[in-house]
C-alpha cells in the first residue's frame, strides 16, 4: 500500500525521477518537498528552484531523516509528499472509462507481486498510452514508493484503478463492450494471430503462476507469446511491453 502520513496526509515520492515527473505533470498536488540540508545535487537543487515557482513548501532534513522516511530506499537526497487524485476505486471505473473515450486500451495486471514490475509496467503503460490501469487491492504489490520509484513518474501521472474484485471489474468491463486478452502460455494463438484493436482490456498474470483460474475464465480470448530459445518466458514487465506495443501497433493508422 502507497506510505500514508497523517500530517500531510499524502503518498510518498522517492527520488528524483519521481518527485521530477510530479513537478512537471501535477504541481498543484504536491504537499511538500523535503531535502538534504547538505545536498550537492546539481539535479536536485533544480527541482527546489522549480518547487519555489510552484509554491510548494520546502523543508531541509539530515539525510539520516530521509533514510528512515523513505525507508532506507535510494532517495537521491529528495522525497515528496504527493496528493494522488489520479488513483481511482472500484466504484469510480464508470467514471473513469467515460474520461477515457472510445475503444479505450486497458492494462489489468492480475497480482503481480514485485514493485518493481509493476512500476516497470505503470511506466511502459503510460508511454503506450493506456487509458488505465486496474490491479486489485490484495494479493499484489500495491502502488509502494519502490514501486513508484520504478515507474520513473508515470504512476504519478497514468490512471489507476484499485479494486477489490478483480473478477467483478471484469464483468463490469466486459457489460461495457470491453474485449478481454488474456496472456497464456497454453493459448493455441500467438500474439501475432489475434486483434487487439477497439476497446480491450489487456490482462497479464502474477509472475510465475500467471492468470488466476477465474481471471482466465472471464477473457473473451488467450495468446501466447512466441518463444524460440530455451527460456520458457518473460519477467511480466517485458511481456507487458511487448503486448502493449503489438497493440499499439495494430491500432495506429496506417
């Protein structure tokens, strides 16, 4: 789950890609800014110059400070306390949808466990143009600063929809017109074969189990991706963008 604080009530920013991407993209969301009283960063002392035009409250800490904040990960002398209006519940996916427009492409990760895979696919989401991305609540990563901090500013930016119940949201998706594109190894179709045009929701498994059984059930169909060495699959984020940027390719115009 995002790191809560009850003073600023707010999800935490580590580093500078992430506090940067906030800076450029929502400003106005910004709590706070907090950096090392010693900092030499050339990087970093920008990105203060930046949060003064903005407005955004500053305040100086040792860097021991920042360790036990940003709990121990690799904050580069800067973190930030971020007010996340782009992060949805399930209640709000009509709404969501709507903003999104016609035949809306999907991501929809099914537990995918490690942070930084899910930062990995946030990232390649936002820059193949996803209108959302829907991951359940439990049984996943959760948007973490790690996570965060991996997405390299898009899940400051991008979408995202935390639901309780993945299979419910699906049926949800599906009553909407939305095609559901399961990833399986066991799909009799490759990637290469299926059309991922329109309105679809792109669904990939957790690493190592895949799809859950009823998640599997609700897609209207499965494709495989084409292995031709001795390894018998991809780490999720690199699956995700390579499924991601087929259907993109598929959807530009010609």
């Amino acid at each position: 789950m995002p790191v809560k604080n009850k003073r600023s009530a707010g999800e935490l920013l580590i580093g500078i890609h992430s506090v940067a991407s906030a800076l450029h993209q929502r400003p106005g969301q910004l709590i706070e800014v907090l950096v090392a009283k010693d900092n030499k960063n050339p990087r970093v002392s920008e990105l203060l110059e930046a949060a003064k035009l903005h407005g955004v409250r500053l305040t100086y800490q040792t860097r021991g400070q920042l360790d036990r904040m940003a709990d121990d990960n690799r904050h580069q002398d800067i973190i930030a306390w971020f007010d996340a209006t782009n992060i949805y519940s399930e209640k709000q996916l009509g709404e969501v949808l709507d903003q999104a427009g016609e035949n809306p492409l999907l991501l929809i990760l099914d537990g995918v466990q490690d942070p930084h895979n899910l930062g990995a696919c946030l990232r390649t989401a936002e820059a193949a143009g996803v209108a959302a991305v829907i991951y359940p609540k439990d049984k996943s990563s959760g948007l973490t600063p790690v996570a965060r901090r991996a997405a390299a500013g898009a899940a400051e930016v991008i979408p995202l929809i935390e639901v309780t119940n993945l299979a419910r949201v699906l049926r949800q998706l599906k009553d909407r017109g939305i095609w559901l594109a399961g990833t399986s190894d066991q799909a009799y179709q490759d990637i290469y074969s299926v059309d991922l045009k329109g309105g679809l929701g792109l669904v990939m498994g957790s690493e190592g189990s895949g799809m859950r059984r009823l998640t599997e059930e609700l897609c209207d169909f499965t494709f495989s991706l084409p292995m031709h060495g001795s390894i018998s699959s991809l780490n999720v984020s690199v699956a995700t963008g390579v499924c991601l940027y087929e259907a993109l390719r598929q959807r530009s115009p010609v």
